[in-house]
C-alpha cells in the first residue's frame, strides 16, 4: 500500500505519523486537562478550540468511551512499561466512577451526572435514561477495560448492562435523546452499536474464559456498584426477540451465564440486519426505514401505513455512520471469514464516499440526499422532528469523525480486498483531514472538531456539548495496528 500514496510514504513512515501525531499532539490534551484527580471521571465538556472548560458536568457516553481509548492504549507496546501502567490505572478508576454512578439501580444509565457522580436530568421533560446509546458506550468501555485488565467486576457489570440493554430494545422500552426516533421507523444506530458492543463484549469474554477467570465476576459487584438487578431481571432474552426488528436465530443470552460465542453470533445477526435490511441495491445505506420493511420498501404498504419514501428522513443518508459502521462489519466478518459481507460492505463503503464527498470545497458532508447532494424530501408530519431539523441545518457542516474513520475504512477495505479505488479515497481523505482539522495552537493539540462546509471553525454543539477524543484517537491506534 505504501508504495501507492501520491507522497510515496512507507508503511513505517505512515504509521510512525499516526503514531507521533496521537502521542505527542491529541493525547497530552486529555492526560494534562480530561483526568479529574479528586473526584474521578473525566472533563470533557472543553469548547470547540479546546482552551475553555466550559461545564464540569460528565456525560456517561463520554465516560465510556474515554476508558475503553484509555484501555486500549495501555496494550500498547509503543508505550513504556510506566505509561502503560499509568493509562490502565486511569481507565480503571472511569471505569469504576462508571460503575458506582452511571449505572442505576434499575439496571439503566443516566445519561449525565454532575461532577461528584449524582444523576441529573437534561430538563424536567427527560428521564435519567436519556440515551440508549450512553448505556452502550459504557458497556464498550468497562468490556475494553476488563479485558485489558483482567478485572471481573467490570465483566460482571458489562453482561448485566448488556442484559439489560437487549431486554430494553426488545421491548422498545428505551430513548435516544437528543434525537428520538420518529415514530413508525427503525434507525440504523440501534444495530449499528449493537454490533460493536455485542464484538467487543465477545471478545471480553472470550479473553476471559480462555484465562479461566469467566466465572469470577458473577458475584454482586463491590460496593453495590450497580445498584439493584438489571432490568431484564434474570429473564432470558433471546437474539430475535432483542435486534431492532431484523434477522437472528433465536439465541438465548442471560444476565448470569453469557459466553463469548453466544455474544459473538449476537453481534453476527446485527450485521446482517444491517446488511440486509439497510441497504438499498445500489449500495446505499439508509439512516431510517419504516418498521417492520427494509430499505426496498420504498412505496409498499407495511403494517396498514404506505411509506412513499419522500420525506427527508426517508431519503437521508449519513455518510460518517455508513463508513464508520463499514468497519464495524468488515472486521467481524474478518473474524467470521465471510469473505462476502466483506465484499459487500465495500461497495457500501464507496457509496457512502462517493455520495458523501463534497465536490466543491472538499471534505465528507454531515448528510446527504440519497441521490446525492443537499438532502430533500417532504418535511409533511416531522416538520418538529429534532433528528428531521439537524439534517436540513446541519448537512453541509465538516466534522472530525467522518473523516478519521474513513480513514481506517478504506486502509482495512483495500488491505481485505486489494480494491484499488479505496486507496484512491484514502489519499484524498487524508489530504483532506489534516490540511483541516489539526489545531494550529500547539499548546492545545486537541483538533478543532466542527467545521463549516467551508472548513472554517464554528462554535457549535454536535449532539452533546462534549469536545470528544473517541473517533480520531481511536482510527490512529487502528490505522498503527493495520498498516
């Protein structure tokens, strides 16, 4: 691959960039300001610029994801001995910030607590559990740091979140704010993260059973670290029942008694509803499609309701989620040797790029239409719908994790299939990516994350008012390990 790019960088070049680049100018800005030494957790409310802490507050979806990067480079070996140590010792103490006040007692996240830990509300209209996705990346993170560690009390509380998390979705009894899903659709979101849990949670408990210490979590955690059972109960879920209304053998999973192989084939059937159920013929994943249909149930009459797939929310695609989760699918499908999912995955991959690019000024749009170019469609009956407003505002803004996780996709794209066209991508987002985002004050380094269609900085707020490492530290440990 090296031998390809237009600068004619070695592999070692490029990954010794990434390397450098994570080390010296994205990771010192959360080691030096994001760590909070008395209380626990981490700061991660910083503004646009990242010179301002503008709140103290501690949104759990951050929490998580901040402990898994934290887990995850502490298996570094690029790291000395002490470094490693020092960054699983911080994600040990996210993780049990997490446990002792993210998790409730009924089994759910709340989706923000204040500084010390205690669970607020976003308004007097929300409920604690404000975000299905919070309660993920929670569970993402305190499965990174069990493996890493070895820690059972995480494992323990990672498969009773899990638990937790599928009985809600199969009962539809959970929220995503900020943006709620309209009523009579299912949004690809839900099997989307589904997916990376359900792989990372797999692993987690394949780490464990094959050190013999799986049994050793199922213990209450200490300290009462997660409040009362979890939702589910104890009761048996099942894969079908707990999708979001797709594909999947029956496959019972409980609280109790997970196994890595029952997770792993969990994670399977969200893949291919995604696969099979989100994407149209010709490659084009859509964000939203009516209940109980699929992506080719344009114009058809499901359940009593004809969709004419003319609103916006029909039509739009979100080109960052389509190429993140391309990953997602080409990395289980890797470990599952279903050279097929792979192949589809990157034709699905280069629809969104193609689609998403902005011919003009360059960059990966936020949404576009399925046709590409600005979304359209009728905004008849969602014309207040929060996730219908931000497309028709938002579309044309550059953020930072589109572009970084296009940058992983196409490398592990073109290293699976040898497509020559990925590589074609991968040197235009790169160019693109760090001609942009990178902050130009070296006493910050953190990038300026939200950018205009123009590429200039806006001081803006994408879903939470968090300045978030997760996507771009993320991608350049991927792209070091895969290159």
């Amino acid at each position: 691959m090296g031998k390809s790019v237009s600068t004619q960088q070695s592999l070692e070049q490029l990954k010794a960039f990434y390397w450098k680049h994570m080390k010296e100018q994205l990771l010192p800005f959360w080691l030096e300001r994001g760590i909070d030494e008395e209380f626990g957790g981490f700061f991660t409310c910083f503004d646009n610029s990242g010179s301002t802490l503008v709140s103290t507050d501690k949104y759990t979806w951050s929490q998580g994801r901040m402990v898994w990067l934290l887990a995850k480079l502490s298996s570094m070996d690029g790291f000395a001995p002490e470094e490693r140590d020092r960054l699983l010792a911080l994600s040990g103490e996210g993780a049990r910030f997490m446990m002792r006040h993210a998790i409730m007692g009924d089994g759910c996240c709340t989706f923000v607590t204040d500084r010390e830990g205690n669970a607020k509300r976003l308004s007097s209209d929300h409920d604690y559990a404000a975000s299905i996705y919070a309660d993920c990346f929670v569970l993402l993170g305190l499965s990174r740091y069990a493996r890493e560690s070895g820690d059972a009390e995480s494992l323990h509380a990672a498969k009773k979140l899990y638990a937790s998390i599928r009985s809600r979705i199969a009962s539809g009894t959970y929220r995503t704010e900020p943006y709620p899903i309209p009523a009579g659709y299912r949004t690809h979101g839900i099997p989307m993260i589904m997916l990376n849990v359900s792989h990372e949670l797999a692993e987690a408990l394949q780490a464990a059973e094959e050190a013999g210490i799986a049994e050793g979590g199922q213990e209450e955690c200490a300290d009462g670290c997660c409040g009362n059972e979890a939702v589910s109960g104890g009761e048996v879920v099942s894969v079908g029942e707990a999708s979001s209304g797709g594909n999947g053998d029956a496959l019972a999973i409980h609280a109790a008694d997970i196994h890595a192989s029952e997770v792993r084939e969990a994670a399977r059937a969200y893949m291919m509803e995604i696969m099979d159920d989100f994407v149209t013929d010709d490659g084009t994943l859509l964000e939203m499609i009516p209940i109980g249909g699929s992506a080719g149930s344009v114009g058809e009459v499901i359940g009593g309701d004809s969709h004419s797939g003319e609103t916006l929310l029909d039509r739009y695609v979100n080109p960052g989620h389509t190429i993140e989760d391309m990953w997602f699918v080409m990395e289980l499908a890797r470990q599952l040797g279903d050279d097929a999912t792979i192949r589809k995955a990157v034709r699905v991959l280069k629809r969104a790029l193609e689609l998403g690019w902005d011919v003009e000024y360059g960059g990966i749009l936020l949404f576009v239409d399925r046709d590409g170019g600005q979304p359209k469609g009728s905004m008849e009956g969602i014309a207040d719908d929060a996730m219908a407003k931000k497309v028709s505002n938002d579309w044309g803004s550059k953020l930072w994790w589109p572009h970084s996780e296009a940058l992983y996709s196409t490398v592990l794209g073109y290293k699976l299939t040898g497509d020559e066209e990925l590589l074609v991508w991968y040197e235009r987002v790169h160019a693109y990516t760090f001609r942009t985002f990178p902050n130009s004050d070296s006493s910050v380094g953190e990038w300026i994350q939200i950018r205009d269609r123009e590429g200039n900085p806006q001081s803006k707020t994408v879903a939470l008012p968090v300045k978030d490492p997760f996507h771009i530290i993320r991608n350049l440990i991927q792209l070091v390990e895969e290159l």
